[in-house]
C-alpha cells in the first residue's frame, strides 16, 4: 500500500514471516536534500514519529499475525539555503512532522480494514 504527502511517500508492505511487528526505512537522497544536515533532519523527524506511532502499529500486526515494513521516501527536493523557493527551517520541520504523523496514520487505519491475508 502506499500513501504520499507534499514532502514524503510512504509504502507499507506485509508479510506472513515471524516475528510479528513493524519495522521502518529511511530513504533521503542527496539529490532531494543535497545537505547532509537536512537529510539528517529528515531522518529524524520520521524516526521520532514512528517511535510513537509504533505501539499502535505493532498492536495491528500482532492481531493479524503479520510483519509490517514500513518505507518512507522523500519524493520532492528542497532546495540549499538562499533559494527563494526553499521553506524556512521551522515551517519546513513543522510540515515534516505534520506530514509524517498523517501518514502513519493512513498506514495504520488501512492496516484496521484491509485483510491482510487476502
């Protein structure tokens, strides 16, 4: 399944190995963020929101008996400081965040409806 936002495309696979559970991948190129400091941020932006997503998360796999991956991507370049196109630092976290906990959420509310088994 996949679901995607402005910043960040996120798939989810499924599968019927042990053990149960979710696990997340990170994928930030340089040619979406050509600072390493912002695929940093990037990075950690999602981890922190996965972490506490994740509780959630794991309750829907272990119901289903299933392990989840989760994949989350950058899809749209930011551009290097001075570009007028480029978000300020906190408007841009802010939308990181935002983006990313509405995500998990859509990940999570179509893991509760789909049969996983199917």
């Amino acid at each position: 399944m996949r679901v995607a936002g402005e910043w960040l495309s996120v798939t989810a696979a499924w599968s019927d190995e042990m053990p149960c559970g979710t696990r997340l991948g990170i994928t930030v190129s340089k040619r979406m963020a050509r600072r390493a400091i912002d695929r940093a941020l990037v990075k950690r932006i999602v981890r922190e929101a996965f972490r506490l997503s994740a509780p959630g998360l794991e309750q829907q796999a272990s119901a289903a008996r299933v392990r989840v991956d989760i994949s989350v991507r950058m899809k749209r370049p930011i551009g290097l400081p001075g570009d007028p196109r480029r978000p300020t630092l906190p408007t841009w976290r802010r939308a990181l965040r935002t983006e990313v906990d509405q995500l998990l959420v859509s990940v999570a509310a179509r893991l509760a409806t789909f049969d996983l088994h199917a």
